[in-house]
C-alpha cells in the first residue's frame, strides 16, 4: 500500500500514516464511489488467466460460468449505484415520468441482475407494476428474495433470454442498467425491447461513461481497469454466448 500511495510513509521518523481523503474513497461510507467494491473484480480476473490466455492462442472464449462470485460482486457495485442516483437522478432526466410512475403504469427492466433497481422502483412507486428479466438463475433468486423481504407486490421476476424477449406491446416504460454491451446480440435485444413497448412507451439505456474510441479514453482515470475488465471478462464471453445462442444478464459492468 506504500509504494501504491495510500499509506504514506516518512523515512526519516520510520513512520507510516494514512491520509484521511485516502480511506474516504475505500470505504461503503463514500456509497457508490468506493472503489474497494470495483476492485474485487481483479481477483475474479485473476482465476481465468490461464484460459484467456489459451484463448488468445487457440480461439474462442470463457463461458460466464468461469466467473464465481461475478453476480454477488456486480450486486454490491450496482446497488451502491442504483441507491444514490435510481429514484432522484436518473428516472427525473425523462420528462414527465415522475408523474407517470406515480399514477401507475407497467415497467420492465431487462438484465435486471439481482433485481434491486427493479425493487427500488417498486418499493418508491407502488401503483406501477414491474418485471424484471435476466437469464441468471442467481440473479433472478436475489430479485425475488429481495422483493419477498420487502414485502413488494408490485415486482416479479422471470428468467428470460434478453434477445428473446417475446413481449409485443406489454409495456409503458424499460430499462436496461450497464447490460446492452454485455449483449451476444443487441441488435436482437434492442429490436425485442422495441416491440415490447407500447405507443408512446419510453424507453431508457443507461451505460458505463467511456467512449467506444480508444483515443478518448486515454485520460480516463479508470482507463487501464476498464480495459481490463474488457479483455478478461467481458469480450471473452461473446464467443460463448453467441455459439450458445444465450447471454449474461448482468445489473452492471465497467468497460469501453
């Protein structure tokens, strides 16, 4: 941690001291700008090098199976996102969907994860109805047992392939949170998300700040972690869900 500059050290007085803005950025008291919640992502990294490296040689990819605790992790540094800016910030940015909210109207949020910004919604507007759909077996028990513990009977969840949505004017208002890029196929999934609205439905994609241009990404100050993440993670398993014909649904990813 020395040579990394969180503990600084004075040499002379062979003492070590830990300045107070340091810790302010590692701690769940910060919220979702802890960056000890991010970096747990390195050690999940770290298990499959052997495999991307073996691919990078001999073709193909890393299934998401490959990535214990991926869905837990990704739970943790979404839901720290989604507390801080879900209810106040981020659904306020559509004109007129406040009120809409308010009088009831029917939400889904595909690759919803763990379900909490679904559960969120549903807890802050309890005359609208809303589905969340994700194709993990852990991420939609999470969902659940979330709603269940706070006692939500307005949210419910099911397993879906997000490409295959089968959904034709079912509904006013969908989200996707950080999940369109982790897509086999966006085209197909943004073309099922566009037959499950109604007339006049809203539809709002929120994703990672970065730019698909290598060029304007080289001051990001999360840059090299992003790329990261990227190669390790999220490319290796696009072959594997393509041949598979499925995805992984996730709340939330960081890459470019």
């Amino acid at each position: 941690m020395t040579p990394g500059r969180i503990v600084e050290q004075d040499g002379a007085a062979a003492s070590y001291s830990l300045p107070a803005d340091h810790p302010a950025w590692l701690t769940r008291a910060v919220g979702m700008n802890n960056l000890a919640t991010g970096m747990q992502y390195i050690g999940l990294m770290a298990l499959v090098e052997d495999q991307i490296v073996d691919c990078f040689r001999r073709g193909g990819g890393v299934p998401y199976s490959a990535f214990p605790r991926f869905q837990a992790v990704m739970a943790e540094d979404s839901g720290a996102v989604h507390d801080a800016t879900l209810i106040d910030v981020t659904l306020p940015l559509v004109p007129g969907l406040i009120d809409r909210l308010k009088q009831g109207i029917d939400v889904a949020d595909v690759g919803c994860g763990s379900g909490h910004a679904a559960n969120l919604m549903a807890e802050a507007f309890p005359r609208s109805q809303f589905a969340g759909f994700d194709f993990s077996d852990d991420g939609i028990a999470a969902a659940r047992l979330e709603a269940e513990r706070k006692g939500l009977a307005n949210a419910r969840f099911g397993k879906r392939d997000a490409a295959h949505l089968g959904e034709t004017g079912r509904f006013d208002f969908i989200t996707t949170f950080d999940a369109v890029h982790d897509q086999a196929r966006p085209d197909l999934v943004l073309a099922g998300i566009a037959e499950a609205l109604r007339p006049g439905g809203v539809y709002l994609c929120v994703e990672t700040s970065a730019s698909s241009k290598l060029a304007e990404n080289l001051d990001h100050p999360l840059g090299p972690f992003l790329y990261t993440v990227s190669c390790m993670h999220c490319m290796t398993v696009f072959p594997c869900q393509r041949r598979n014909g499925t995805r992984h649904d996730v709340g939330r990813t960081d890459r470019t």
